[in-house]
C-alpha cells in the first residue's frame, strides 16, 4: 500500500522535536509514520501482533505530541501511552532513564581510561 502521509523531502533520517538526529533508522518517529500492517508483518512471530502493531504506532504518535519526541522516563508518564500497561510500565521506567544511560556511557570510558573511584 501506498503512503500517502509520508513527506517527500524525507531521507530516511530520524529527529526528534530539538532537530538531534536518531541514528539507525529506528526511531519515535519513523516508528510514529509506520502502517500498522507492514509492522504487524515484521513481528508476526509474537502473540497479538496485530494488536500489538496497532499500539506501538498510537504509542509513537502519543510520545510525538505529548512528550515531544522522547520517550518519557516516569513509570506514570508510559503507562498513560497506548499498549503499556503496570509491567511493561515498569520495566521500560527501569531500562529508559536517561540518568542510567549517562552513568553506562561514563563507566564505559572509565573502564577504558581513567579509573572510577
């Protein structure tokens, strides 16, 4: 099927609302842009792909508009998005903070440098 919504000047490059580029192509939104039935095709091998297609999409145009392109931190602010319920809420509140991703990337220069005290 065609995409009528997809932009002509669009090179495939990912950015968030402040204009930072997302590398790997994978990213809120081109994620926000998906058809749920190409998505659906590519993880078909899960339960209630279907479903689950419908809700990553609705989930990245939720965090398009409402949080500005990033992903939000707070176990509150992802269980208000689409398809993320207490579990999902939980684990991605763990795994997404921006503080830990910072701390990962400090230890990871200090293991190849200077030494952590």
């Amino acid at each position: 099927s065609s995409n009528n919504n997809k932009n002509d000047d669009d090179n495939g490059d990912c950015h968030n609302s402040n204009g930072n580029n997302c590398t790997g192509g994978l990213c809120v939104s081109t994620v926000a842009k998906a058809d749920p039935e190409v998505l659906a095709n590519v993880i078909s091998s899960i339960q209630y792909y279907n479903t689950k297609a419908k809700h990553i999409v609705m989930a990245a145009n939720e965090i398009q508009t409402r949080f500005g392109g990033l992903v939000p931190e707070s176990e509150h602010s992802l269980k208000s998005l689409t398809g993320i319920g207490d579990v999902m809420g939980d684990l991605l509140a763990f795994v997404n903070s921006r503080e830990a991703h910072h701390n990962s990337n400090k230890k990871e220069v200090n293991r190849s440098g200077t030494k952590e005290h």
